[in-house]
C-alpha cells in the first residue's frame, strides 16, 4: 500500500524537528551549528554562523511553526537577532544567512525588520562596474568574486530592495557559471562555479571549487526558481529565464540521472553529497508551484529525492552523508545543517508547514 506523500513527509520533518531540538541542547544558545560526525553525532560549531547560519536559524522556525510553542518561537527569533552581524558584512553570502534566517519569521517584526535592513545594505553594496554583488572579504582570500554559492538568497534579498540589482546579480553570475548561456542541459561537470576578476585580464576562472562541484548546479538552480517568484526581477533579465530553469532541471530530471548526486563529478565513486540532493528537492518543488506543462513532474522528481533521502539517508532524524568539502576531505559524509535545513524545508512545503513561494 502506497503512504500518501503528506503523511510520510509529516512523519519524516517530526523527526527531523525533533532532532533540532535536540540539536539546540547540544551546542547551547551561543553557538551555531555547522557540521557532525556521521557516527558520534557531535558537532563542529561557530561563534557566528559562517555562510550557513541562516540555515539553523530556519530550522529552528521550522520547529515553533511546528510546535507553536513560544518558547521555541524564543528560541528561532533569539537565533535569528544574533546574524544581525552580518548585515554589513563584506560577503555575498548574505542572502544565505539573511534570507533563510529571516524568511519563515513572517510573525517576528525584528526578524523582517533585520531582513530589510540587509536588503537594503546588499543593494548599496552592489558593484555597478562588475554587475554584481562580488563574494567578498569576510571569509578571507580575494574580494572580487562571483560564485554560484553567492547567488541563493541572496537573488529575492535584493529584490526586495532593487529588483534591477537582483536581476544584475544573477546576469553576471549566468553568464560567467552557465556554458554557452544555458542554451541546453548543463551536467554539473561543466559548470564552472567560482570565477575571479583580475583587473585588466577580466574574469578568469577558479580552480576552486571546480567544475563538477555537486552544490554548484544545485544552488544555481534554486536561484533560477527562486526569481521565477519574483516578475519584477525575471522581466529585468534577458531571454526566458523560465526556459533555462527547465534546461538547467533537465540535468536532475532526465533519464538516468542520480537522485544524490557525486560530491564531485569527476569521481563518481567517491563521496556523494545528499545536501546538494535537498537543494535540488527545494529548487524543483519551487518550480513545480509555477504554471507550466513540467510542474507535476518536478513535484514528482522532488518527491522521490526526499523520499529517497528519508529512506536511505536519514538516521534518527539526522540527514547524513552530505559532503563539506571533497577536494579536502573535510566533512565527506556527515549531517551538514544546511543539509537538514533544505530537507526539512522540502518536507515542510509537502507536509503543508510551509510555502515555497514566500521562503
């Protein structure tokens, strides 16, 4: 007998929400979480959040949405008060942590007051001669970057501020990443995810991460679907935006293609990486929401990943073997809190906990 997708789903985010919980004990309310070992559980957390604070903080407002519990609603929004950090912050990692972070807060005015100062803050910092919002300083290495890992959140942020500069972010970004300007299914092997702009030379592509990075295509195509949501932004961008969604979902939608992909393309037998798996259920359900003749089979391609990933992937409500880094070996197949924080979204727009459309 088939379970009907809301109720494995809901039975599935219970478990993960729980686990938050969990979670939360653990590292205590002064730190973040970022990654845990597969086996013992423990996590390697941060002061501040890095790039992927937002994600914990969307989790922890996924569970008081679940248990309208005020102390969690305390819980997510205190969580969610100490990214203010980054609003001024030189990275274009931004959206990641402000989006996400703020996005399902939608009762907290603090949270969306925080997340319209990063708006805003994101806008002013576009650079008008690169096109773009450049990867920034705060981590460390060269300033003036664009990778792929810039773009998610960070596209429906700036809208909020300047549609015309959201529209310009993502420009730059497709027309660097995106071989021959996504005119047909790009494989993750040859989209080229970081570049680097060194002043007269002009762009030139970085060795790291490289092609063939599994969270690469991944987060790309959560940008595409995430400006499908906004016509004020997808008018300001030149061609069919929604066509070069669907080619670039060919790659995850056709025959033969994995429901988790290689953490690295260019080793089909090393690690995979179920985090990029959990972006790629979120960027298809975010395109099965919008009128078009491939909307039920995204629903459905995003279905059977989640699903696969509850079944073969999730222990006691941890989604494991995600893959931090590849090419280091660092994290290679463990819970990463993006990781939970993508599945249980997904999980939370099946299970009716969410709307993709507004997140």
């Amino acid at each position: 007998m088939t379970v009907p997708v809301a109720e494995w789903a809901e039975r599935a985010l219970a478990e993960v929400l729980e686990q938050v919980a969990f979670t939360a004990d653990a590292v205590g309310e002064g730190r973040f979480p970022l990654y845990a070992d597969p086996d013992t559980g423990e996590w390697t957390t941060t002061g501040r959040g890095s790039w992927a604070g937002g994600c914990w903080a969307g989790l922890l407002w996924l569970r008081a949405r679940s248990t309208g519990a005020a102390r969690d609603r305390a819980a997510a929004s205190a969580c969610t008060a100490r990214l203010a950090g980054w609003v001024d912050a030189d990275t274009s990692t931004r959206g990641l942590i402000l989006w996400y972070g703020t996005a399902l807060a939608v009762e907290d005015a603090a949270a969306q007051e925080l997340r319209a100062r990063a708006a805003a803050a994101c806008s002013t910092a576009l650079d008008e001669e690169l096109g773009l919002l450049p990867w920034g300083s705060a981590f460390g290495g060269p300033r003036l970057l664009a990778r792929v890992d810039g773009l998610p959140g960070t596209v429906p942020l700036l809208a909020l501020a300047d549609p015309a500069a959201a529209a310009a972010h993502l420009r730059q970004h497709l027309a660097l990443c995106l071989p021959g300007s996504g005119t047909e299914a790009c494989p993750a092997r040859d989209l080229v995810p970081a570049w680097s702009h060194e002043g007269q030379a002009g762009w030139l592509a970085c060795p790291e991460p490289a092609p063939g990075w599994s969270r690469g295509p991944a987060w790309l195509l959560l940008a595409l679907a995430d400006v499908l949501h906004w016509p004020a932004v997808a008018a300001c961008l030149p061609g069919d935006p929604h066509a070069l969604a669907e080619r670039l979902a060919d790659a995850w939608t056709g025959p033969g293609a994995p429901l988790v992909p290689a953490a690295d393309a260019a080793r089909p037998d090393g690690p995979a990486d179920t985090s990029a798996a959990a972006v790629t259920a979120v960027a298809l359900l975010k395109l099965s929401l919008l009128p078009g003749p491939r909307a039920e089979a995204y629903a459905l391609r995003a279905e059977e990943i989640l699903k696969h990933l509850v079944d073969r992937h999730v222990v006691r409500g941890r989604l494991l073997n995600g893959c931090y880094d590849a090419d280091k070996g660092l994290a290679v197949r463990h819970q990463l809190v993006w990781g939970d924080f993508f599945l249980a979204l997904g999980l939370a727009e099946l299970a009716g906990l969410a709307d993709l459309r507004t997140v």
